[in-house]
C-alpha cells in the first residue's frame, strides 16, 4: 500500500454554507468514488478557499459526511490578481495501490479550466 495525493476543486456560484457544504460534499465523493476509496482509505485532507470565500469551513463538508476521524486543515488560497474567484480546493493524502498515474483527480465544473492537464 503507498501513500498517494488525490487533487481536486470546484468552483462555487455564492458564498453560503449550505451551498459551500452540498458542493465541496459533492466534490469529496467524487474523489472518493473515482478512486474507489472509502474514508478508511483518508489519511489526510487539506482544503483552500479562495480570500472571497467567508461562509463557513470547507472541511465543515467532509465531516458531514462523516469524515469525522480524518485530521483535516483549512487554509487560504493566494489572492492572485486574476484568479477565478469562489474555489474550494482539496489535497487528499490517501492510502491505494494505485500507482500515481491511475489516481484520478477530480476538478467540477469551471473549475475544470484550472489543471486541464489532470482533471478528468
């Protein structure tokens, strides 16, 4: 088994909870179930959110998930002049015998235009 890094994002449409929760939610299965993993395979998670995100902690998503014994971290994203505006991104450190060309990284929507060289 070794440990591997999935990558993902997705961009939000408004700042709010609810709306923070059901995507970066809708984002973190995606990962999941594109790697064929389950919250035993998490070893870590690390969100960012871009400086106009306020609502609420991305990571408030994973433990409603039930994420719940996954240390996680929150952090911001640089304010780059000319960044899209309103991304969630996620770092997730797993366990998979996948070797790193296989792990399929995830970016949902307009945030798909971020890393066309990995998002699948």
């Amino acid at each position: 088994m070794a440990v591997r890094a999935v990558r993902g994002a997705v961009q939000l449409d408004r700042d709010e909870a609810g709306h923070m929760d059901e995507q970066v939610g809708i984002l973190l299965t995606a990962i999941l179930e594109r790697n064929g993993l389950t919250a035993e395979d998490l070893i870590s998670i690390w969100f960012t959110a871009t400086p106009d995100l306020h609502s609420d902690f991305p990571a408030a998503a994973a433990r409603k998930l039930g994420i719940v014994d996954v240390p996680l971290i929150c952090a911001q994203e640089l304010d780059i002049d000319g960044a899209m505006p309103r991304v969630v991104r996620v770092l997730a450190h797993i366990e998979s015998d996948r070797a790193r060309a296989d792990i399929n990284h995830v970016y949902l929507g307009a945030a798909a235009a971020l890393r066309k060289d990995i998002a699948q």
